[in-house]
C-alpha cells in the first residue's frame, strides 16, 4: 500500500511539473516557419531560453546606483528574414502611464550595425562601431492598445477648460484646427519620433556612443507586451541583422528600466554583450 | 568636471562643461517691490506658449507669494535642506553650489518634484510671515510680511538644466544666451526637471519631452521684450542684456542696475548658476530672508533702493521700466528726461521723471458746478 501511495506522489510530482525550456548560454533563435504573434504564444513553449544578468549602467552619469531588475529571460526565434525576441522581467508594479516624476517600464534589444569579430563598446557602441537598437515602452504599448490621446486619458479626473484648437472657429479635423493643434505641440511639429500618437509599441534607433542615441533607418520592427503580476513579457521582432543566419555569430545586448524605480535614460540595468547565432530546430 | 568662473561666487567653481560664454547674454530685472500679484504676466505666457494637450499644469512664469508660496511645492526648500550650510565670506561664497554637491554617479545635485507637487499653483497666496496677534495691525512696522516674487527660467550663465541632461538636448544660444530644449532630440528622461533649482522645466506627458520658458526668442530677435514683460500692470520688468562685470557699461540699463549700483540681484546665488534674472530685492523684508534668497549683497541692496530718490540716474532709470514694448540696450539722462535707446541707436521712449501735475479746482465756475474728486 505503501510503496502504491508514493508511487503516485512521485507521479503527480512529475505530471505536475510543465518541462521548462530548454536553458542555454548564448542567444539561441531557433528557425521557425511561423512566428509567434504575441508573448503568450505557444510557439515559444519551443524556443530555448537565455537567462542574462543584468548590470548597472556604470559608464556615465547619470549612473544607475541600486541594482533593481536582477535578471532578464530572453527567447528567440527567426524566420529567416525576421527575428523575434521574447524578453520576460520581474516587476510586479505596472508603471504605463508617463508625467512628471513618472517614469514608465520599458527594454531595449541592442545589436552591433556590422558582423564583425570586434563588437563596438557593449554599452552604445563607440565612434568605431554603429549599433542597433529596438526599443519598447509600456506607455507606447498602452496606446496602441487603445488608450486616447488625450490629458483626461491619463488623468481621467483632469479638468480643462479650453485649448486654442478647440475654438469654435476652427473646423475639426480641418488643416486649420491641426496647425493649431501643433502650435501647442513643438516636439510633435518637429517630427519627434517620439512624441506623436503611436502605431506600434516599438521604435528602431541607432547610436555610436552614450547620449547619441538617435532615428535609425526601419528594421521592420513591431512589439507587443503583456503585464501579469508576475513582471512583463514583451516580444520585439525586427529585421534579421544582415548575414547572420548560417555558422555566423553576432552580439546582442538588452536593457531593462522599471518606471517605479525612476529609471530612464542612462538610469537602467543593462547586460554586456552575449554571443547571439540562429540554430535550425534538431 | 571643468573649472569655470562665476562671478556671482567671487570664485571659480566646477561645472560639468567648460566656460563658454555667448556673445550677448540676455537678462532681466524685476522689481519685486512694485508686483501685485495680478498674474498677468502668467496668463500671457500660459495664452502665448502653454495652451496645448500635456501643457496644462505648465507656468514657464508663476507669482508666488513668499515666504510660503512655491511652485513646484517647496522647490526651494527642498534643495536648500539638501545644499547643507551656504555660507559667504564677504562676498564670497565659501559652500557649495550643486554642482560641486553631486552625488556619486549624478551630474548635479538635485531632486525631481512629484505630480501633486504641481497640483496648488498658488499656494501660499497672499499668507503673512507671522500671525497677526490681536492689535498687532495697529503697530508701525508690522512684523508681519510677504511680498511677491515673480519667476521665470533664469537663462542661467551655467544652467543645471543643458549640464544635467545626458543626450545635449539642452543648448545655449550663442547670439543671446537663450537657454533652449531642443524638442526634436529630447527624449524625455526628465533629468534637467531633477536638475533645475529653480524647476523651470517642465514635462509633457503628452509628447513625452521636456519644455521650457524660451524668453519669448522670436520676439527678442526683433527687439521687442517678451510677453510676461510687456504686459506686466505693475511696470516692474526691464530685458536687456548683461555684460561681464569687468565690462560693465554704465550707460547699459542692466549693467548700470547689476554691475554699478548692485540693486539688482540674482535669486539663490548660492546654487552656482549664475542665474539672468535679476532681483531688487523687497525692501520691507527681514535682512536674513533676503540674505537667504538674494545673497549678501541684499542689505545694501535695500539701502541703494531707498535711496534712489536722490539718486537721479537710479531714479531715472527706474522710471524706464514697462514703459516701452521695445529692447532698451543704452540709456541716457538730460535734467529730468529719461531716454531708452535700442541697439539701432534709435530712441524708444523719452519719458519725464516727473509727471507734471494739474491741480483743478473743485469750483467749475464755466459751467457752476461743483466737482468732486473721486480716486
Ligand atoms: S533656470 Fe533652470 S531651466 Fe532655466 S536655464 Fe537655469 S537651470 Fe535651466
Ligand atoms: S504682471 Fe507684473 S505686477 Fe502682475 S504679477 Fe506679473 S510681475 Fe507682478
């Protein structure tokens, strides 16, 4: 009787247990004909996992003094043509809305321009080394997600009492009432990428060096992320970088900023570079 | 860190980039003893500048009523409980700015108000320094105090702002010292609103950058002074532009108000930013408040300004304040007429010390009635 009871505690054990993926030392994408659509996607159940450690940006002020994000897990799977990064973090305080003092969650996929034995200087790259960047934030996910673009939108109690754009002279949605609308509006009237109302979640950059981050031509980036209170997944895909795909090896980096510890900017936990390759499936 | 001269100091100090001086810098004096607190000046800019989507709580110029009002809430108190003792040894100042406070891994000292920090733009509003005790109203001088500071960003010679900020998205204007955010490459990490003492800069959450007060910069290239200038109702305001003090011109409004009668001084010297906006001090404040928000030079600064009715050019000079929409850059004097002068040598107003004054008698006998005069 004995002997029959813990045979079926060491099988509900067993059964219990969902096998974990598979652990690996570099990034891995592992070749697929079809790319997950969003971080919950069973087709990563598949993909081996890279868990990297997270360090502090110690290379210019400011610098991020306390260790917050310990670790991020990073999965990857590739097409061929795109690559699909699924990067999961701790954090159980849900920061998506921006405003002053408020900071918002957000990572970074970083890969050097080139294949080339040399990587540029993990952290931005260097005046030698151009690197890619792709970029994700919680507030820009929030917006595609459906929320308005509008102050009531983050701040549904926010009383107004008029804008110039909303005279009643001006047409809406006329030429007029737009230029005024961005009369209000400086970094939205120059282009800023980064301020407009949002299309993806994502934004494709490229820097040689701390504080140079700037605009980088497409890689077809897109990005989604999911908040439990367990932390974020968030999966970035992009262009796979140019040659890699066979036997060759690139770097690739990733940085994390939790909006609750104020981290932005330069204030963010960061990896060196980590080998990074494409792997057909055994 | 660079080493930079700041005169404000009487000494070299650290600063994140070397001295680099514009070739003008623009600059202003407030008269703080004649501010009403209308908020003219802060509706005119809010209309001007701040009437968009994530601007709402913006007031690049705000009133406050001093000792309690602050906007950001206790902005000055914070960093003053942060920057330690600020002592001065005549007139040079032996603490530290906060540059030279830093903490390990940051560019300067500072610290970054929360969102309810801006919820009470006017808090403070009209409160006396002390209670008024019962009959207390009835003796000469009150102890009781507050008067009106107006504030706008300070254009400062070394700005915490353009130092704080890791990407250079903050630069000074080298024709006028015009301090700008430039809003194509600010990517909104908030560090120059953490870095400002004076927390002249402002997040939009809505186009997620960093904006500022920008001295009405279209305005001043055409040689008109900015908004919250030329609509002030108490006449306290006068831009210009400030020279080094060893090249102080006495005929140069500013200068002559700064440089050769030291009425004018700037707010929290003990910073280290050298800050453009400079302050006649109120002159029915304790020595030490003033001490504490415009430096040593407060006290005599006061006397200077009691005195300027015998001081004819003072006097004069004081007259020119919001009498003209345009930039005065020379001023001159002949017996009671005062004249501000633009950089085209062209006149911009000529006005008289003193208004003649027509006494009419209450009797009209034309038209046998009897006036009377209301105020
Ligand atoms: S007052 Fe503040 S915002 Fe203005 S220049 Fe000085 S540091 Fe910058
Ligand atoms: S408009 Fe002039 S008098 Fe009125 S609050 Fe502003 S600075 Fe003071």
């Amino acid at each position: 009787m004995k002997t029959t009871i813990a045979l079926l505690i060491v099988l509900l054990v067993l059964g219990g247990c969902r096998r974990g993926p598979e652990l690996v030392p570099e990034v891995v994408a592992l070749k697929t004909d079809n790319l997950p659509a969003s971080p919950g996607d069973s087709a990563w159940d598949r993909a081996p996992e890279h868990v990297a450690r997270l360090l502090l940006q110690d290379l210019v002020e400011p610098r991020q003094m306390k260790a917050t994000t310990q670790e991020v897990r990073v999965r990857a799977l590739s097409d061929g043509a795109q690559v699909v990064f699924r990067l999961s973090w701790a954090d159980d305080d849900l920061s998506d809305a921006p405003g002053p003092g408020k900071m918002v969650d957000a990572c970074a996929v970083q890969i050097p321009a080139k294949l080339s034995a040399e990587p540029p200087a993990p952290q931005m790259g260097d005046d030698d080394g151009l690197v890619q960047v792709t970029y994700w934030r919680a507030d820009w996910q929030a917006a595609v997600n459906g929320r308005g673009d509008s102050i009531k939108d983050l701040y549904p109690n926010a009383v107004v009492d008029h804008y110039p754009f909303d005279a009643q002279s001006l047409e809406k949605g006329s030429d007029a009432q737009k230029e005024m609308a961005r009369r209000y509006a400086p970094a939205r009237a120059l282009g800023n990428l980064r301020a407009g109302p949002r299309e993806k979640p994502v934004e494709d950059l490229i820097a040689n060096g701390p504080g140079t981050l700037s605009p980088g031509p497409s890689l077809d980036s897109a990005g989604s992320g999911q908040h439990t209170r367990q932390g974020w997944a968030v999966q970035i895909s992009r262009k796979l970088p140019e040659g890699l795909g066979g036997s060759e090896r690139t770097q690739i980096a990733f940085a994390v900023w939790q909006g609750s510890e104020q981290e932005s900017g330069a204030r963010k936990m960061r990896t060196g570079w980590i080998p990074f390759v494409v792997r057909t499936a055994p | 860190m660079a080493r930079v001269y700041n005169w404000q100091l009487g000494r070299e100090m650290s600063y994140w980039y070397p001295e680099s001086r514009p070739k003008r810098q623009f600059a202003a004096v407030f008269d703080t003893n004649k501010c009403i607190a209308c908020q003219t000046c802060t509706l005119a800019c809010k209309t001007t500048w701040t009437s968009g989507k994530g601007q709402e709580y913006m007031l690049w110029n705000n009133v406050e009523t001093k000792p309690y009002g602050s906007y950001p809430l206790a902005y000055d108190l914070k960093l003053l409980e942060m920057l330690n003792s600020q002592q001065w040894e005549g007139e040079k100042y032996t603490g530290q700015t906060v540059f030279e406070s830093a903490p390990a891994g940051e560019r300067v000292l500072g610290w970054r108000p929360e969102q309810q920090d801006y919820a009470y733009p006017n808090v403070g509003e009209d409160d006396c320094a002390n209670q008024v005790d019962t009959g207390a109203l009835m003796k000469l001088p009150h102890m009781s105090w507050f008067f009106y500071l107006a504030r706008i960003c300070n254009h400062c010679s070394y700005p915490a702002c353009l130092s704080s900020c890791p990407r250079g998205s903050i630069y000074k204007r080298q024709e006028d010292g015009i301090v700008l955010v430039d809003q194509n490459r600010c990517r909104g990490y908030q560090e120059c609103v953490k870095g400002c003492p004076y927390k002249k800069v402002f997040f939009n959450p809505m186009t997620g950058t960093s904006e500022k007060c920008i001295a009405c910069y279209p305005k001043i290239e055409q040689g008109i002074q900015p908004q919250c200038f030329v609509n002030c109702i108490g006449k306290i305001r006068l831009a210009g532009y400030i020279s080094r003090p060893e090249q102080a011109r006495a005929d140069n409004p500013i200068d002559y108000l700064v440089h050769i009668k030291k009425v004018a001084l700037p707010l929290f010297p003990q910073y280290g930013l050298e800050p453009n906006i400079y302050y006649i001090p109120p002159i029915h404040v304790p020595d030490n408040f003033n001490r504490q928000l415009f430096g040593p030079r407060a006290t005599e600064a006061v006397k200077t300004y009691r005195n300027a009715f015998n001081d004819r050019d003072l006097a004069g000079l004081l007259c020119l304040f919001g009498s003209t929409e345009r930039m005065v850059t020379r001023f001159t004097r002949q017996g009671d007429v005062i004249t501000g002068i633009e950089d085209s040598g062209a006149a911009a107003v000529r006005i008289p010390m003193n208004e003649p004054v027509h006494i009419r008698p209450a009797q009209d006998p034309r038209n046998q009635l009897v006036r009377i005069n209301c105020p």
